[in-house]
C-alpha cells in the first residue's frame, strides 16, 4: 500500500477537499481532427429529396414498421407540432388524434425508418412550437390552412428513396 505522502505527490492538489484528484489522462491528437471527418460523414448519409416540412404543416407519412419477417409501411397523418435540430440530426413531431386520444410522434427526418413524407396542406402558425394544441379539443384544434398556387403543388409531395 502506498503512503499518503506517495499519493499527494502523484496526484495534482484539489483546494476545497484537501484531496488529490485522479491522474489526467492526455487526449490523443489523433482524435483532434475528427471533426471534418465526422462533417463528411453525416453529409454522406444525408438523404435528399425531402418536402420542405414546417411547422403547422398536415403531413401524411409512411413509416417502415418491421413484423417477423416481413415488413410494411404504416401511413400516419397528422400536424406538425414542433422542430428541433439541424442536419442529419433535424427531428419533428406529429401530432394527431386516435380513437379520442391524442399521439405524439417524434420522429428523425433522415431516419431509414420513414419511408415518405407528403404535405397535405399548409397551416397558418406564428409560433415555433404548437404545443398550446394539446389543450384544445374539436375543431378549435385546427388551424388555418394556407393556400398554395399551381405551380407549387409539384414541390408539394417527396418520395424518399
């Protein structure tokens, strides 16, 4: 066993304790330059394609849902809610009402797991998060859509491959 004259010299003096903290471990400088390694990746993986989804938009999505051995997509409608994030890591919520009760969904938008993504209308929002949507019932949950010309209808719908 060592004596705690040994240990105080081996470790570095912490002030509020009158302990010795553990040794420090340096940090490899290969791990330094990751970051554009990391960057390139995730661009890499990055789906393309994808609707132009906002916040207050009724979106119609196909979700991969895996059952013994074989797989189908379930189709989810609902309103989107909230954002979060940038990226490859950018989620969304959807909310929607089922059987008399709300669901939430929180999904990734370049997960493998969603199939497509299709905007069925445009709602009218001045808020970033639509959580005061949670509390209302009926057709009072409902916003005002906004209208889209001719020409951006072609833009509307994505298949994601």
């Amino acid at each position: 066993m060592l004596s705690q004259n040994t240990l105080m010299q081996q470790r570095p003096f912490v002030a509020s304790t009158g302990l010795r903290a553990p040794p420090r471990f340096p940090v490899a400088h290969s791990v330094r330059g990751l970051a554009p390694l990391v960057d390139e990746l995730k661009a890499a993986q990055a789906r393309t394609g994808l609707p132009d989804v906002q916040i207050g938009d009724s979106v119609r999505i196909g979700l991969l849902v895996q059952e013994a051995k074989s797989s189908r997509v379930q189709r989810v409608d609902g309103t989107v809610i909230a954002m979060a994030g940038s990226g490859s890591t950018k989620t969304f919520v959807v909310r929607r009402i089922f059987q008399g009760v709300g669901v939430e969904l929180s999904i990734m938008l370049h997960s493998p797991v969603l199939s497509s993504v299709e905007i069925v209308r445009r709602g009218k929002v001045r808020r970033a998060k639509l959580y005061y949507l949670r509390e209302l019932t009926g057709k009072s949950a409902r916003l005002k859509e906004i209208f889209v010309t001719k020409g951006d209808k072609a833009a509307k719908a994505a298949r994601i491959g």
